[in-house]
C-alpha cells in the first residue's frame, strides 16, 4: 500500500471517529431536552450522504471513486444505525 492508501485509512478512521463525536453529541442535546436531536443527526448524515451521492456521479478517476465509494458504505451503515436508535427510541 503507497502512501496514499495509508492517507485514505487515516481518513477512513477519521470519519468512524467524527461519526462517534456526532453521535455523542446528539445524546446530550437529548438528555438536555431537546426531543428532536437524533432525528436532526440523522438528516445532517443525509445530507452528507447526498453530497458523496453528487461526487460518486461526477467525473472521478477509479482510485478516487473507489474511495469515496468505500466512504458512502460506511456512512450508509452509519445513517442505519442512527435510524435504528430512532425506531428503537434510544
């Protein structure tokens, strides 16, 4: 692996650690009341999904699809998990 698949994992890390952060925050904007905190996070990740969707159909060389690709599978399983804690009312 070159030195850019050793960047695109530290990235990939990143994004899981941001993801956690986020998610803790919800949690406390919702122990502080506000009812609607999950639910808001789970549109923001949406949203961010929207934006790699736009990217993916871009015009991108295979090595960068591929990263971003990769990225999307795991933003998909991370807005699923947010949506299940909201059905579940977590």
């Amino acid at each position: 692996m070159g030195n850019g698949g050793v960047y695109f994992q530290v990235a990939l890390t990143c994004t899981q650690i941001w993801w956690t952060t986020e998610v803790g925050l919800a949690f406390a904007r919702l122990e502080e009341g506000y009812e609607n905190a999950i639910k808001d996070y789970n549109k923001k990740q949406i949203s961010q999904l929207n934006v790699l969707i736009t990217l993916l159909i871009g015009n991108l060389n295979a090595g960068d699809r591929m990263k971003i690709m990769t990225i999307c599978t795991v933003d998909v399983h991370a807005r699923d998990v947010v949506a299940k804690m909201i059905t579940a009312k977590a």
